[in-house]
C-alpha cells in the first residue's frame, strides 16, 4: 500500500473567494477536509473527461455540461502543468 499523502493547505479569501467560502461553512476538521476532497475529485473526474468532450459534437447535451464542468474545475483549481505549457 502506497504511503498516505500529508498536505498543508492555507488559502485567504483573497486568492478563491468561491472556494474560500465553500470550505468557511464547514468547522475546522473532517469535514472541511472532505469537502475539499469532494471538490478536488470532482475536479479531477472533469479534467481526465475533458479530452473526450472537445471532440464529441457539442449538439449533445452532456458533452456540453461536461464542457462547463471542465471550465468550472479549471477556474477552481487552476491549470494543470501540462495544460500550462500548451
């Protein structure tokens, strides 16, 4: 079994304000951390999609929610890094 992942996250208000506030509802502790989890999932699931919904015809209605999750994750989390050299 691969080692757990330990991460430090700070964020202000100043550098998500829609995130900050999403994460803010929530005490501090587990729940906080699985909310961000949630999103951070959610994220990734939108980002290994996109590739499939640029080619897919945009008269079908999922390729285009599909699209405006894959813009939605890229606003929230940023760019990947591979997504920044391109």
């Amino acid at each position: 079994m691969a080692d757990p992942l330990k991460i430090t996250f700070e964020l202000e208000l100043a550098d998500n304000p829609p995130l900050y506030q999403d994460l803010a509802q929530f005490p501090k502790g587990s729940r906080r951390v699985n909310r961000l989890r949630t999103l951070a999932h959610a994220g990734l699931i939108a980002q290994r999609a996109a590739p499939n919904t640029l080619s897919a015809s945009t008269s079908n209605p999922s390729s285009a929610i599909d699209s405006c999750m894959k813009e939605a994750s890229l606003e929230l989390f940023g760019p990947t890094s591979e997504e920044e050299v391109t």
